[in-house]
C-alpha cells in the first residue's frame, strides 16, 4: 500500500563554478557534500536524444522502437539484482559508511508486508517514514525530503513506475507514448517521472521519447522493493541499475528518486544521497494503482475521483497552505486513463508544472547541457545554445546541498563529446551578477521561499 505524508524540502539550484583542490566534507548549511557518479560508465549521448530542453515542436508519432538495450549487461528484468557485481562494488567503495547510520534492516511478515511491531515511533530514531512519516532526517548532514511544492496553487505532475511497456495484449493502446503524447498535447504538460529500470532497459525508446519532450527522469528502482528491507549492498544494488539504464538510454544522470512505497529511512537516504540523489515523496495519493486494470486492484475508479473532485474543491476554495506533489503512475491501462482523465480539469485549477520547475530546480541532472525552466518561466522560454548563458541575477541567500560534480560530462557545446568538469552547486550572496571566468554553466535560481516554509511542514 502506499502511504500518505505531509512534509517540506530545502532545495536549491545554483552556480556551477570550477573545482576546489580539496573534496568538501559539507556544505555551508552543514549537507554532506555529494559528487557526480564518477562510477557510471561514459556511454556518450545516445542517437535520438536530444542535446538539451526542447523549444520547437514535440514528436508525437504513436509508434515507438521495442530494441532493448543489451540486456547482457544487466541484471534479470525486475528480479533482485546481484550485490556481487563488480560495478556495485565500485560504488560500494566510493561511500562513506561512516556517513550512512546503522538503522537495522527492516524485517518482513509471512506476507511479505513490512513488520512494524518492534519499531518505537516514539522515537523513530532513523526518521522512517512507512513508520512515522517522517521528512526531516534525524542525520543532520542530510538534506530534508521534497514532498510538496512550496507555492500554493502549484500541482507538480508525476508518474511512478514508467515507463509504460507494451504487454502483448489489447491494453497497448495506454503503453507509452501514449501519456507522453497526451502530455504534449494537451498545452505541451511537463511531467517528473520516476523509472523503473527494469523498464528502462526493455523500452529504453520510451525514455527517450520522455526526456525530448523535457519531462524530467528520476530514479525509482530496478525491481520495486521495500528498500528499508534491502542490506547495504542492496540498496546501492536496486539504485545503480536504475541510474545506468537511465544513463545509456538517455545520456543523463539524474539526481533524484522516490523509495517504491514511500518507504525510506536515514539509512536509504544517506546510501542514495552518496549516489547523487535527492528523495522525493509525495502529500497526497491517489491510489490509482489499487484500480482494476492489468496489474492492479479492486478499488472503484469512482474513489479516485472523488479524490481529484475533493483537491479541486479545496483549491477553488484558497484554503490550500502549500502547493502539491500527488502521487500518480504510468503503471497500467487503468492509471494512464484517469490520468488524462483528470489532467486538463487539473490545469483549469492549478499551475501544473512538473515537481522541478515548482522548487525552481533547473538542473536536474548532473550533466550541464540540460536547463530547463525557472517556475516562472513558460516551458517554451529556454533556449538551447552553445554559448555562454547569462545569470538570473544576484541571490540574497546562501545555500548549499553540496553537489560537486567530477565525472565526465557533455559539454552545452556538443552533443556528442564530453568534458571532465568539477562542479559545486551552492548559491552566493552577491549584489552583482556571476562574471567569473570559471563558470561552466548557467547560474540557477535558489528556492528561497522552500526555507521559509520549512519549519511549518517539517514533522
């Protein structure tokens, strides 16, 4: 079952500066500092992919290449994947234990399901959330998790469990691209999508599809387990797959995931924050994975109704205190329905944006050639260019989540080659714009707003 929390986020983009001489051990706001997976292989950009955000007009053709990629190379589709590998233990020894909190391995009943009895939520020592809800790590150098979009009336639109392969059945008319199409057709809609990498690597054409039209891909597992039950091993096991698959498919590495079932402790966290990733939940469900339909349950699809009719109410009533991340899927034939169902009601009562452009998150890879919108700025309004991009302006603040990023990749001017590039994302106070010669990329906006609502949704 997925459950439902309410919490808040300290998010940031920021200025990409060159290296330091010495690797930082946290940032200015205390975050353990975090590189770019120097680990993942350089597979280069895929043919297809676009070199950046797209401004001229989308693909919409309803046919899409079923190639996988070569599936020698990975583990068995949505099996447990081996902890044996040698590319897992080149990650395993790029953390730092010493920065990952021995939360105990959560244990299982006969029914598979998650065995809360002996956790004391009284304490919950290890924020886990399945237990508590909790958001705000009890690991101070952790960042917080985004659950929520920090402005009142935004709807940040995302899909779980994608992308969408064909089964063989009368149910591939709803595979992808069909969400995909409807998206940019219906007022070019951006989206956040959480992958499995199982599906990844047996559609990879679908991912393709996503990212040209400028929908932003995260990770969410090889194979879709309670990761707080998963050792160590892994935990680093069900996300490197998924971050590879996304890589060789795609070209980028993302720095975000959500924990299949919302289920994720300081443990998790601090494995996948090492990894270069951000967790991201949710405040609202719809359960449309519960609905009949291939794969699914025996929840009337007139329940999840009810739940978007009640979350339009409430916003046409302003009584709405932050905006919204809801959680929906690309599951099945069911979820796409009540998907498109659903979405263009939603844009008559939210600003519906994908869960980056309302944190203002403009960079959501670690590779520098893909910026994609401010909040306020149209989703047509970036351009791709090969020259330099001028900052936004000065910043009043100074935040910092410690990205530095020091593996190779593609530069704004190729889409085919590649730099080695050293990076620290962190937000100046300045009263002049960023003129520095060591730029190498585009001076993002900080979520400054998401501060000041922290401390009223944090639990």
């Amino acid at each position: 079952m997925h459950l439902l929390g309410v919490s808040a986020l300290v998010l940031a983009t920021a200025t990409f500066a060159s290296a330091a001489t010495t690797k930082p051990t946290s940032t200015s706001s205390g975050v353990l500092a975090v590189e770019s997976p120097a680990w993942l292989p350089d597979f280069g950009v895929p043919s297809g992919v676009n070199a950046g955000y797209p401004t001229g007009a989308l693909n919409t053709s309803k046919t899409l290449s079923h190639k996988t990629l070569d599936l020698s190379a990975y583990p068995e589709p949505w099996e447990a994947p081996s902890t044996t590998h040698a590319e897992i233990k080149a990650v395993m020894n790029a953390i730092d234990w010493t920065k990952v909190p021995k939360a105990p391995i959560v244990k299982t009943n006969s029914n598979g399901e998650i065995d809360m009895t002996k956790y004391d939520e009284s304490k919950d020592a290890y924020c886990w959330w399945s237990s508590t809800n909790c958001v705000k790590p009890k690991s101070s150098y952790l960042p917080p998790d985004v659950s929520v979009c920090p402005n009142s009336g935004d709807w940040g639109l995302n899909y779980d469990d994608g992308p969408f392969n064909p089964i063989g059945d009368d149910t591939d008319k709803w595979a992808e691209p069909e969400l995909y199409n409807f998206l940019a057709e219906n007022g070019n809609q951006k989206a956040t999508l959480f992958y499995i990498g199982s599906n990844v690597v047996t559609f990879p054409e679908a991912a393709k599809r996503a990212i040209n039209d400028g929908h932003v891909l995260c990770v969410h597992t090889w194979s879709h387990p309670s990761m707080t039950t998963q050792t160590n091993a892994q935990v680093v096991a069900e996300l490197y797959w998924t971050l590879r698959a996304i890589k060789e498919a795609t070209g980028v590495t993302t720095k975000c995931w959500r924990p299949p079932f919302g289920d994720v402790d300081d443990r998790v966290r601090a494995i996948a924050w090492q990894m270069g990733l951000q967790t991201m939940l949710w405040d609202q469900d719809t359960n449309d994975w519960d609905m009949p339909g291939d794969g699914g349950g025996k929840l009337a699809p007139s329940k999840v109704d009810g739940y978007f009719e009640d979350w339009i109410e409430t916003r046409k009533k302003g009584t709405d205190k932050h905006g919204h991340i809801v959680l929906q899927h690309e599951l099945n034939n069911a979820t796409v329905k009540m998907a498109e169902k659903w979405l263009p009601k939603l844009q008559e009562s939210f600003n519906v944006v994908s869960i980056q452009q309302c944190l203002n998150v403009t960079q959501p890879y670690w590779e520098t050639n893909w910026v994609y919108p401010t909040k306020n700025e149209n989703v047509t309004a970036i351009t791709n260019t090969t020259t330099a991009i001028p900052s936004v302006g000065p910043s009043t603040t100074d935040i910092n989540l410690g990205y530095t990023a020091t593996s190779s990749i593609p530069s704004a001017s190729s889409a085919s080659s590649a730099k080695s590039t050293t990076t620290d994302l962190s937000v100046k106070s300045s009263n002049t714009d960023e003129s520095s010669a060591s730029l190498v990329a585009v001076h993002g906006l900080s979520l400054l707003a998401a501060t000041a609502l922290c401390a009223s949704y944090l639990l």
